[in-house]
C-alpha cells in the first residue's frame, strides 16, 4: 500500500520500518475500499505513522485518555516546530484519526458506560410502541426523544422515574415554554410524555394518574401554518443549483424530487436504488409516517437529473440508498445534513422563509398545487396524508385567493 501512495523509496522505507507497518497499511487499504481518494490517503498515512510513533501500542487496548495525552503531545511538538498557530486542531485531528483506526483495529478499549437509571423503561416504552402499537417510525423516534429528554431532565433534578409527579411534568413543559418553544412543540412534547406516562402507569413503573393530568397549550384548530416560499423562490433555487458542481448536481436531483412531489426529508433519505423502475418510469416511496408504499411517475426531468447524479456524482459503494455524502466513508445523509443542504440554499440566495429545510419546499409544493386547482384529496394522497384534515391547512395559506376574495366588490348588493 505504501508503493501505491508514495513515489520515493526513502517515504517508502520511513513508512515500511515504523511501528505497525501492516496494520498501517490494512487500514489504508480498507479507506480506499470505501472510495477514499488517494489526496485523502496521502495526509491520512502521515498521520497514522506519527500515532504509531507516538502511542504506547505495546498491549492489545489503548483508551481514550492516553490517545488525548499522546496527541497533546504531537500537538506541541507541532507546534513547537512551527507547522501549527495552536495545539487545539493538531491534537483533535490526532485524536479522531488515532480512535478511528485503532476501534477498527480491535485496539480501542471502548468507555464503560454506565446506562442511566431510565434506561429500561425507556426501551420498553419504545419496543411498545414499535411491536404493540406499530406506530410509524417517524411517530417513534419523536416520542421516544421527548421521552428521554425529560427523563434526562427529571435525574438532573436528582429524581427517578417512580417517584415523579403531575408537577415535574408541568415544570418541565413550562421550562420548554421559557427557552422558545412554540406552543405547538410544546404541545408535541405533552403527548409525547402522555403516551409515555399512560404506558408507564400500566406497568406499575409510576405513580397513577399523571398521564391523564398532562395539559398542552391551547392550540387553535389549524394554527400551525405550512411556512413555505414563494413558488418562484423554489424554482429560483432549482436554477442555482444547475451548474457542473457534483455537489449541485447531487443537490439538484434532491431538491427537484422533493419540489416535484412533495417529498419528506427522510423519505428522500432513505430512498433506495431498488424503488426506482426504470422501463416504466415509475418509483416507490415509503410514507415516513404512514408507513404505506406508493408509486408515483418518473417525471423527465427528474429522471434526467437522477440519472446525471448517479453516473457523474454517486460514489460507486454497495450502500443501496440514493443519495450519499460525497466525501468517505460514504454513507446515506442524516437528518440534519438534509436541513442544513436546504437551509443554506436559502441564505445564499436570500430566500425568506418562516422554516428553511426541506418541509418548506414540501409546503410550497403543496400550496402551489392547490394554487393550481388540484383538489385537497388528490393533493393529501401525494402527500401521504392518510386524512383530508391534514391537507386542508393549505386551502388557509392561498393567500392569492384570499386576496381576490378580500378585493371583490359588494356593490350592487342588496
């Protein structure tokens, strides 16, 4: 591996006679498996060979406290010798690259971890939901994270989950209501503990009657506005995002997925290869909340765009999902690096939007296609509304419509 990476046959010596030379080499080769340029390798060798120089790698488990003093140490010596400002970014990149390589290894002596006092009725709460209740697993990972959060909250205050009360509850949505919650997100959090509460009661976990007790602001039937751009403002980005950029071209395929039918974020992220049928231009989508599967057309210019992506742009990797980070190890986007993608599209083109991730193209879908007289049925089933209640918050955000209704004349009228 080392004859591949570097030219001169000293590099090649100074690398081959360094401490764990074949295990150097192994991790080399696995990262460019994985589609690691050889500009990344080259930087990446160095490093490890100052970690096996550096390290005390005589027993088989390293832990995390002696890779921080090893790479303070080659931090300043970085330093020292004028090649870093500060020992802050030396000793990190030390650090992250030390742990990476010595987890795959076997070398890494993970922390013991002490689980949390919460931890049981937490995962019961959540296998409930999950095999009892068979709620969407977008509706699990909600619940489950206002769950753990206001556990964490309640052990903080020095209690357990036996002996909470109605009070904490109420403390603690008031608290969320003082950092800047909505209303609605602090309406979400109660029944998030509402349902973790009644479901706690039931197995004799807490005391009884809390779940019953947890109110939720006051929220006005179709309060929560759709915060969308303008529809000009989303094709406005499509045409930003038409350039040579692998980036755009993977962003472009995105963008114009979730602007062409609405799409959520983690059903563009967990869009797999396989959803895609070619010979009759057609895709499956899996609702992120519904959990039902439904087809939709292949329109032209996103299959176009789709296809441009995956011959010039996609890293050639056996992961099945579409849409990857650009930059090994490869892997499907998160949540957040879907909102960010988004979020920052709008800033550089100064797009003002009351939300800025993929739901305000969502919401900007689907106000446009009411706009252009497509029904709230037909507008919810493309949404993977499962009712019409659900869509009809947009007829409320026309506001073109409103307007022409506020203009017209009552004169004449008797």
């Amino acid at each position: 591996m080392f004859e591949k990476l570097f030219a001169y046959s000293g590099v090649v010596s100074r690398h081959r006679d360094a401490p764990l030379a074949e295990e150097r080499q192994r991790y080399l080769a696995y990262r460019e498996d994985q589609g690691t340029p050889k500009s990344t390798l080259l930087p990446l060798a160095s490093e490890l060979l100052a970690i096996a120089q550096h390290l005390p790698l005589g027993k088989n488990s390293v832990g995390a406290p002696e890779i921080a003093q090893a790479g303070l140490r080659w931090a300043q010596h970085q330093q020292q010798c004028g090649r870093a400002k500060t020992v802050e970014w030396p000793q990190t990149r030390f650090v992250q690259t030390a742990t990476q390589w010595l987890r795959f290894l076997g070398y890494f002596q993970e922390p013991e971890l002490t689980p949390p006092a919460y931890a049981e009725p937490l995962a019961n709460f959540v296998y409930a939901m999950q095999h009892q209740q068979n709620l969407a697993d977008a509706t699990v990972v909600n619940y489950r994270w206002h769950a753990e959060r206001f556990l964490g909250w309640l052990e903080a205050q020095k209690r357990d989950l036996a002996q909470a009360q109605l009070t904490d509850v109420d403390a603690y949505l008031a608290q969320l209501g003082t950092q800047g919650w909505e209303r609605v997100s602090v309406a979400s959090a109660a029944a998030a503990l509402r349902a973790f509460f009644r479901h706690s009661e039931g197995r004799g976990e807490c005391a009884s009657g809390i779940a019953s007790g947890i109110e939720s602001p006051r929220i006005f039937q179709q309060e929560n506005m759709p915060g969308g751009p303008p529809w000009p403002e989303v094709q406005r980005l499509l045409v930003h995002l038409q350039t040579d950029q692998p980036r755009d071209i993977r962003n472009y395929a995105i963008v114009l997925l979730v602007a062409g039918y609405g799409l959520r974020s983690g059903e563009v992220r967990h869009w797999r290869l396989d959803d895609v049928d070619w010979p009759q231009s057609r895709f499956r989508i899996a609702h992120s909340k519904s959990g039902q599967v439904q087809e939709y057309p292949l329109m032209p210019q996103v299959g176009h765009a789709l296809i441009r992506y995956l011959q010039e742009v996609r890293p050639q990797v056996e992961r099945r999902e579409v849409f990857l980070t650009l930059r090994a190890p490869f892997r499907p986007l998160s949540a957040g690096a879907l909102r960010d993608l988004f979020a920052s599209l709008f800033e550089v083109l100064g797009i003002q939007s009351p939300k800025q991730g993929p739901h305000a193209v969502r919401h900007a879908w689907a106000t446009h296609m009411l706009a252009q007289g497509l029904g709230l049925t037909e507008i919810g089933g493309l949404l993977g509304h499962r009712q019409v209640a659900t869509t009809r918050i947009y007829a409320k955000v026309d506001l073109a419509g409103l307007r022409e209704v506020a203009d017209f004349s009552l004169e004449g009228l008797r």
